[in-house]
C-alpha cells in the first residue's frame, strides 16, 4: 500500500475510442486517450485502486495508482555500429587524425 505523500504514477483515461476527433488517424482513433501522471498521493491508495495526487505544478489529478516510486525506463538503444564509424570518419575530416578530442 502507497502512503499519503507518497510519490506514485497515476493512470487515467480521458476519451474513449468512440469519443476521439473524427480526423484522428484510424490506429489513434481506435483505441482511448490515457494519461499518466506522476505526483504524491493525497491518501493511502493500493495499487490498482483509485487515487488523487497532486503534481509538482500543484495540480489535483485523480487516476487509478500503478505504480510506487516510478523510475525512468527509457534509454537511448543498442549500440550501432555504424555510428561509430561514422562518429570517427569525421574526426579524421575535421582533426587529421582519430586520437584528437
């Protein structure tokens, strides 16, 4: 169970599929507009449950709690091979030589 004040991830959903703008593409259109949220909890909440929060620009934001102390999962992907001889075909263009900064 998160505790009040607690720092979590809201979900939400804020227009069905029927609900959608009509000149939305048909794959957006065919699924609902979901918002997350991340902020401190206003109340004890379990995951799953509904759940108020407050943001860092003070907002009051209600949703159902996923998750507890959200981390960031994002990254910048695989390393690629051809970007490395690229990266050190231009040093050699702009600096003679791979050794230089």
């Amino acid at each position: 169970m998160a505790k009040q004040g607690d720092w979590v991830l809201i979900k939400s959903t804020i227009l069905q599929p029927d609900q959608r703008a009509p000149q939305v593409p048909g794959d957006t259109a065919g699924v609902p507009l979901v918002q997350w949220v991340k902020g401190r909890l206003t109340a004890d909440a379990d995951i799953g449950q509904p759940a108020q929060v407050i943001t860092r620009t003070g907002r009051l934001v209600s949703g159902a709690l996923v998750e507890e102390a959200p981390a960031y999962r994002h990254s910048f992907g695989s390393f690629i091979p051809e970007l490395l001889k690229v990266q050190e075909g231009i040093r050699r263009a702009m600096w003679g030589g791979e050794d230089r900064p």
